[in-house]
C-alpha cells in the first residue's frame, strides 16, 4: 500500500462525494430544458425575454454566489480540525452578507429592471416580458445565495447528498408551479412568464426552507442559528478573504461568456446557432469535472485541516484520475458520431455540418479539461483564490478571448477559429492549473 492509503478507498470516497453532486447539477440541466419547453409555448417574444432575464440574473448573481466556495474551503478546513462549531461560522457569515448585502443590492437592481431591458431588447414585447421576469428573478436572488452558501456547508462537511435531497426538491416544486403558473391550470391564474419567474423564485425559497430545517436538526448542538452575529463575525473577514476573488472570476467568466456569444453571432444566425448548441453540450460534459473538483475540494481542506499534507496531494491525483477516466466516455461518444449529436439539436443539416469540426475538437479536449476543473477547485479549497482568479482571468481575457476574435472574425476562419481558440484556451488552463498544483505551495496556506 502506497504512502497515500487504499486506491480503492480513495475513489469510493471521492465517488461518494461527487456522484450526488453531480446528479444535483444534472438536475438543473434538465430544469432547463423544461423550463424552455414550458415558456416555448408562449412564443418567441417569452422564450427570448425568459433567455435574457436568466442571463442577466446568472451576471447579477455570479458575483455572490462564490460565498458557497468560501463557506466550503472554511468548513472542510474546520471539519479536518474537528472543529464543528467552527464549520458552522462561516455559514453564519454568508447568510448575514447574503441578508445584509444581497437583498438591499437584488431589489435595487429589481426596480431597474425595465431599464436594464430597455438596453438588451428592442422588441417591445421582449422588453415587456423581460422586465417583469427579470424584476422577480432578481427578488428572489437571496434565495439562490443562501441555497450556495447551504451547498458549502453541506460539501464542505462531507455531507454533499443534503445538497442533491435538496436540489431535487426544488426542482419539484418548480417544474410544479410552472405548470400551475404560466397556464393556469386548476384554477390559478394564468401568469404567463411572470409564473415562469414566481416558480423558481418559489422553488429556491423552498429550497432555503428545507437547507435551514436541515442544518437547525443536524448543527444545531455545533452552534447553529446560535449568537449568529457573534459567529459571522469571527468568519467573516475569512469567508471575504476566499470569496471575493471567486466572484471575481465568475464575473468575469460570465462577461466573456457573454463575449464569446456575441462574437458568434458576429459570424451569423446559424453560426451562433450552432455555438449555442455547442456550449450546452460542453456545459453538460463539464458536469462531472465539476462534481470531481468540488469532492476534491472537500477532501483538500479536510486533510489540511488535520495536517496531512501529503493526503490532501493524493486525494487531488485521485479526483483528477477519476474524472479524466469518466470524460473519456462522453467525449468519445461525441468524437464517434457527431453529425448525430449535432443532427438532434439543430433542425439545419448545414448548420449541423458546419459543426462537425468545432465539436470534435470540442470533444477531444473533453479529458484535459477536466484536469483544469478539479485541480482550480481543489487549489480553491486549499484557499489559493488570488491565484487562479487572476490566472482565470489572464487566460480568458488576455488569451481566449482575443485569439477568438482574431481567428473567427479578423482572419476569417469563421467557426473553427472560434472554437480552436475555446479549445486551447481550456488547455491552457489545465496546465496553468497543474503548474500551480505541483508548484505545492497551495498546501502552506493558512485560512
């Protein structure tokens, strides 16, 4: 037996962890898509006002949502500690931030919400919808906050089936309303996009409900919901200290993102049809990467936490073996036949066959990429946040985004270039993540 225990013990560890996880995040794919069907019977003008209010509540939110990373390096630090207590303070410090910073700064946003459109449509129509969708998204941002902060937690503790019990009710209770609420069936009225919005708002206060239930039956004895203000301000420079950078860098992953598309959209209708397409089949192939990383992440600051450096290394190589072992299924799959991919989800035999490329290259990276996910959210775990923020943020915007522009658009290779500048952009991630892995000093950092 090696020097880092059982193999076999490791990965059913690291499965455990990551396998709900994952389901939970599987879930809300699925959400999506059902949600599209749903308000896609209402017509273009919903579907399109629904697709932007979504979006600019994803930008909105992005930012506050790195709490749950903050709440998850600190707890499992703690937890390695065993120090119980001390994982529930940083939980209290994200829902006190979540209360005191989130609702003011959501509804401030949510009374603009007619401007915001006014400025990402100019379909009155679109601009109508939108507005009121976005206004009641935005209300209900402290919802999806908490209900992150409540997934670190739970992650964090080593406890990440909470977080799929959860997500799975929300995502009931919400596919529910939907039907009660933009059609108003069994005599509720019929609110068209506005019950789109109601239903998920509904279905993350929900969701926040059964996390606090959760927590009040399980933390309780370790200090929850006890001297809340007290214990936030023991972790709360802490859980800033991990967060902010995080956020950091969603934003701006979701302002490059939102680049990128307008980019594709630059070369065409079908080319950024054809991108749309492509995002969402990479977003539901980085599902396990992420549910590796996040399992990674908590083993990271568990064996910190107790001292065992050398264990904390073994259980990244672990999740990093484990998750370019899993990747290697999909992205076959869609190296093998990707006319028949693309042939189901666009209606356009050229379109699908302008795609054929950009997605096997796509594909082919699929192994590689998952080595950038789970080492960036190991080294997040261990508390290394200023470092991949800002190397995220080089790569993105020093190097993707540029090369995309110049090869799509400026040299004219069109949809290729665009997408062979995703590929090594994602490339290059993993090696800068792996740099920073074997580099160690990810393991001396004190949170």
């Amino acid at each position: 037996m090696s020097a880092c225990g059982s193999t076999r013990e490791r990965v059913r560890r690291i499965l455990a962890l990551a396998l709900p996880i994952i389901g939970g995040m599987a879930s809300q794919n699925l959400l999506n898509l059902i949600d599209t069907v749903m308000v896609g019977r209402l017509g273009s003008a919903a579907l399109g006002a629904v697709g932007l209010g979504s979006m600019v509540n994803w930008l909105a939110s992005a930012f506050f949502m790195a709490l749950g990373s903050g709440v998850q390096a600190l707890a499992s630090r703690r937890t390695g500690q065993s120090d119980a207590r001390g994982a529930v303070d940083p939980l209290h410090a994200a829902l006190v931030l979540a209360l005191a910073v989130v609702l003011p700064c959501s509804l401030l946003l949510a009374g603009h919400a007619t401007w915001i459109f006014a400025r990402l449509s100019r379909d009155p129509a679109v601009q109508a919808l939108g507005a009121d969708y976005l206004a009641i998204r935005l209300a209900g941002a402290v919802f999806l906050v908490a209900n992150f902060a409540f997934r670190g937690y739970w992650n964090g503790i080593g406890r990440s089936t909470v977080y799929l019990r959860t997500i799975l009710l929300i995502h009931a209770v919400n596919i529910a309303l939907n039907g009660l609420l933009i059609y108003g069936t069994l005599g509720f009225p019929r609110l068209g996009v506005r019950g789109a919005a109601y239903a998920s708002v509904i279905g993350a206060a929900v969701g926040t409900g059964s996390y606090l239930l959760r927590a009040w039956r399980f933390a309780r004895p370790h200090g929850f919901l006890h001297d809340v203000w007290g214990s936030a301000r023991r972790a709360g420079r802490s859980v800033l200290r991990l967060s902010v950078p995080t956020g950091v860098q969603n934003t701006f992953l979701s302002a490059g993102f939102v680049l990128f598309y307008r980019f594709a959209g630059q070369l065409g209708t079908r080319e950024l049809a054809i991108s749309n397409v492509l995002i969402q089949l990479a977003m539901v192939c980085l599902l396990p990467s992420v549910g590796f990383g996040l399992a990674a992440a908590t083993m990271v600051g568990i064996s910190l936490g107790a001292g065992q450096r050398q264990q904390a290394a073994c259980w990244v190589r672990t999740a990093v073996g484990v998750a370019m072992v899993a990747m290697v299924v999909p992205a076959t799959a869609l190296v093998l036949a990707p006319r028949l991919w693309l042939g189901m989800l666009l209606n356009d035999p050229a379109a699908a066959a302008c795609g054929v490329v950009p997605l096997v290259l796509l594909a082919a990276m699929q192994p590689f990429d998952a080595v950038g996910s789970v080492l960036s959210q190991a080294l997040l775990g261990a508390g290394a946040v200023r470092v991949v923020m800002l190397l995220s943020v080089l790569l993105q915007w020093g190097l993707f985004l540029p090369g995309a522009y110049g090869w799509a658009i400026a040299a004219g290779h069109g949809l290729t270039g665009l997408w062979l500048a995703f590929v090594l952009w994602r490339l290059f991630y993993a090696l800068a993540m792996a740099a920073l892995f074997r580099h160690g000093r990810w393991a001396e950092i004190a949170i």
